[in-house]
C-alpha cells in the first residue's frame, strides 16, 4: 500500500520499544529509534519519540504528548507484568 510507513514495536522481554519510519532510506539513523522502558520510565525518552512524531505520519491522530502519556502507563504495566512472571517462574523452578 501507499503512503506513510511507520510503526511502533514492543519487546517484553527486551524491555524496549522500537519505532520504525520505514519510509526514511535504511542508512538514515533516525529510521529505527529504540528506547528502553527505564528511559520512557524516567521521562528521558520524549525528544526520541518527538522526531519520530514529526518526521512520521502525517495522519497520527493521537497528539503526541497523549501518546507519550500512554506509553508510560503502557511501560509501568508491563513492568509490574513481567515482575510477576519472574516471581511466579521462580517460585515454580525452585527445587522443593
């Protein structure tokens, strides 16, 4: 299909969310911006996401600040999640 690429990606078990513009040259660095949950955690992750929101779709319909927001609720969950699965694999891979 036609016009802008972009996309964003999660890792759980990277801890890490990758923002893909596919529609920049491979060889531009700001096509692939990685930033970790402790970074978006820590709020240092803003200006990242700004340039991929500027030089990404025109059509985003979530203003970016909104977007922001909502990534850091979205990291804060899925740390709580993945403590939870490490105490509960550990607690099941103890030996009795």
């Amino acid at each position: 299909p036609s016009g802008v690429k972009v996309g964003i990606y999660i890792s759980l078990l990277q801890a890490k969310i990758t923002l893909k513009n596919m529609n920049l040259l491979k060889e531009d660095p700001e096509r692939t911006i990685e930033i970790s949950f402790p970074k978006i955690r820590e709020g240092r992750s803003y200006g990242q996401l700004k340039r991929f929101y500027d030089t990404g779709s025109p059509t985003f319909h979530t203003p970016l600040d909104e977007l922001h927001g909502q990534l850091v609720t979205f990291v804060a969950n899925a740390e709580v999640i993945n403590q939870l699965f490490r105490d509960v694999h550990c607690r099941f891979t103890q030996p009795k």
